[in-house]
C-alpha cells in the first residue's frame, strides 16, 4: 500500500509539473462523459472499457485527490472486491498539509477482504445510512440484500443504523418524462415491494427540524435536501467517527448523495480546497459515477436519468441551511447556562459600528449600529464570537462564494452534459426540429437560454 501511495504521489507530481504548459481542456470532462455515455466502467474488464482512456480518467481522479490528502490504494485490479468498482479504490487517510501519520497494518485489506465489520472498523465508520426501499431484493429467483438491519446475529449492533428508504433509478424515468421538473414529483410508497420503512435514532434528528413522519408525502425536493441535511450533520457531528452511505449495488443513489455531499463541503472551502470548480465536477463524475460503475448507457436508453439529476440539483442546495460552516459557527459560540444574557451584553462597553470590545482573552464583540444612529446598536445585532474569529461579514461572504461555486459546477455539468450526452441520446427529427430528449432537456433545465443567469 505504501507503494500504491507513492506512485499515487509521482502520479500527482508529473500531473502537476506539466499542466502549465496544457490549455484548459486538460481536464476532459467531455471527453469523460463521452466514455461515460458510451459504455460502463468495470474493472475486470480493463483494455474492455477502453484501455488507455480509462487509465486517464483513473490518473486524473488520483492527481486530484492527491491535491489535498495522502491516501492508500486499496487494489482491485480484476474486481476482486467488486466488479464495478475502481480498479484503485482511494483510503483518504489525512490531509497533505498535516504531519505524517502512522497508517496501521498495511496488509490489512489482504487479511480481512470479504470480513465487512472488520474493514467498517478499521476505517472508523459509526454510523451507516442504507438507502434501500426494501429490506431484500429478489433477484435471479433469490433473495439478497446488502442492508446491515436484516442481518437475523446482529453483527452490527455497535454501529448506528439509519434507514433512510429512498426511490432507485426507474423513478428517475418520471423526473425526465416530467421534463426534469422534480417539484411536485412523489414516489408511490404503497408498491408491494417497498417493505423498509424510515428508522432514524431520536437523538440524531432533534437538532434538524424536520418532522421525519411526513416522509412518504415529500417530493423528489423535499425528500433529497432532507436526506442530504440528515447526512451533513452526521458529518458535522462532534466526534470524528466514519460515515457509510449505500443502495443495494452503489452505483445510482448512492453516487447521487456522495457527489452531493462532497460539492456541498467542498462549496463551503472545507475540502478538496485547491481544487477549481471543473477540477471537482471532473473528480466527483469521474470516481463518484463512472468509475464505480453507473450504468450511464443503460439509464439513458431507459430514460432513467438520475445522473443528471444530481448536478441539476445543485440549485437546490446553494442556501445557508446546507452550509457546514453554519454548524461550525455555532458550536464557536460560547455557551454559559444557554448563553449570554441580556444583562451580559448591556454591561459591556458600545463602540461605533464595526468595532469589537475587549471580552477577556477569548472572546470578543462585534457590535452593528442601527441605520444613521451613531454609536448606537440594537441587541438583535450584537453577536459574539471567538476572538479572532470572522465577523458576520465574512460568514455570509463565504456563504455566498458557496452559492456561487456550486452555480458555477452545475453551469459547467450542463455546458458539457448538452454537448456530450444531450446531443447523442437524440434522433433527428423529419422537421429538423429539436425532439426527444434533447427537447425535454432544454425545457426542463433552460438551456435556450444557457448565456443567461437562469444557470
């Protein structure tokens, strides 16, 4: 695994060195959705899928991961962990700029290949979120399943179930038969094989506001941003324990949040933090999608287009409420019996707007004055934070360079998904008209008008 790492890190090195001298089609997304569109990525077959252009695309996302952490490379190069994930899949063990840490026993994923709790261990993860809609699936005459709350030993009793039952890609066929309009759109919880229902500890949703027994009447909105909140704050939660997100086979729904959650911390500067807006669209399609095995092919030929969903969603998640850095600052504010008191705050000495007051040597004040009263404030105004700490400008600047990272990722998606795979899924018409899918595409996402701000 050390090896792994270091070609990874002479990987990223020769990327690095060389990319001044590239124009800025170096990243490739169309020639990735291209491929994508195409044929689906297995790793068993190698040369099958490819071969040197698949090899690109598995560098590239090695290059950009490795712009921010140190990682292993747990080896599946014939698919021997699984046919459909990346023939390297990525351990982010921790950020580049830190000191190196130790990494363990480096033949463990030899030792414990098919051992999952043993592996879910190592890799530190509490808590487990499965997404299936249904406790087994029948398939081939057989029942399987991939969900940890069937299991009759309780193996996995330690961990903390979350059963967050969410529909699988041929809903997705009335997502774009509806011309991509998610609003309003419910799946039929009533159908005979949806047998899961939504099982969330208490003590994970009391700080959320959501009333979680009105699931079944959510929309396709509602429903993912609920989902996606619930995510972000185990994520954000105090101890430092892992997160695993999974469907049945990890290559539709779970992509679809995975991709979601790395944009939404990556928009909020909290990870992948050198990497430009195209950079982490490539990254997160490239490894998220393709690379673990979306059949892309398979779900445009059946309309079932879930993949554009994602990073058409995007618009959906641009506000505070997403924002990891709106946990973060929350938890920077002092608490004392619930907080400071009014009392606490008439007592400290008013400055003019702007200015902050000595509050010991860990705290300080920032004080806004009411419009045209100088030196005067209102208590709806007053914040108190760490010294040291952003003011309120800063936060909502951040928030909105969050808006505008994540409206840049999804105008760039739509740009090349338009150009690539929008184009290819479409007949010509005997009136030379846009029909089809591209015509259902346009209306659904304004790309008559993609120049203007309505991306």
């Amino acid at each position: 695994m050390a090896g792994a790492r270091a070609a990874a890190a002479a990987a990223s090195a020769g990327s690095s060195a060389s990319s001044g001298n590239q124009p800025p089609q170096e990243l490739g997304l169309g020639e990735l959705l291209e491929e994508f569109s195409r044929t689906q990525y297995r790793a068993k077959d190698g040369s099958g899928t490819g071969g040197s252009k698949v090899e690109r695309i598995e560098k590239r996302c090695l290059e950009l991961f490795g712009r921010d952490y140190c990682f292993s490379v747990i080896p599946n190069t014939n698919g021997d962990i699984c046919g459909h994930y990346p023939r390297h899949i990525v351990f982010l063990e921790y950020e580049s700029s830190e000191k190196e840490k130790d990494t363990g026993d480096t033949h463990l994923f030899d030792k414990v290949r098919g051992y999952d709790i043993k592996l879910l261990r190592y890799l530190s993860v509490k808590y487990i979120c499965d997404l299936m809609v249904e406790n087994k699936k029948v398939k081939f005459g057989m029942n399987v399943t991939s969900s940890e709350k069937v299991d009759k030993a309780q193996r996995y009793a330690d961990f903390t179930l979350l059963s967050i039952p969410y529909p699988g890609c041929e809903f997705f066929k009335e997502y774009k038969d509806r011309d991509y309009m998610a609003e309003g759109l419910i799946f039929n919880w009533k159908q005979d094989y949806v047998d899961a229902p939504l099982s969330i500890p208490d003590f994970l949703t009391h700080s959320l506001n959501i009333d979680w027994s009105q699931y079944q009447c959510w929309d396709l909105v509602q429903q993912t941003q609920n989902y996606l909140k619930l995510l972000l704050s185990l994520v954000n939660s105090d101890d430092d324990s892992g997160l695993l997100v999974h469907c049945i086979s990890g290559w539709d729904r779970t992509p679809l949040f995975i991709s979601l959650l790395r944009l939404s911390l990556w928009a909020d500067g909290l990870i992948h933090t050198s990497l430009k807006p195209t950079e982490i669209l490539y990254l997160t399609v490239a490894y998220d999608w393709f690379l673990f095995g979306h059949m892309l092919v398979d779900r445009l030929s059946k309309g079932e287009e879930i993949f554009f969903f994602c990073f058409n969603f995007l618009k959906h998640i641009t506000s505070e409420e997403f924002s990891a850095l709106k946990t973060q600052r929350r938890k920077s504010l002092p608490a004392r019996d619930g907080g400071f008191t009014l009392e606490d705050i008439c007592m400290l000495r008013r400055k003019d707007r702007g200015s902050t007051t000595s509050l010991g040597s860990d705290f300080s004040l920032v004080m806004e004055s009411s419009p045209g009263a100088t030196g005067s404030f209102t208590y709806e105004a007053v914040e108190l934070v760490p010294a040291g700490a952003p003011t309120q400008a800063a936060w909502l600047a951040a928030l909105s360079d969050r808006e505008t990272r994540l409206q840049e990722v999804r105008s760039a998606f739509l740009a090349a998904y338009s150009s690539t795979v929008g184009l290819r899924a479409v007949a010509p018409s005997p009136s030379g008209a846009i029909g089809g899918l591209l015509e259902q595409f346009a209306r659904g996402v304004g790309l008559r008008s993609i120049s203007s701000n309505a991306l």
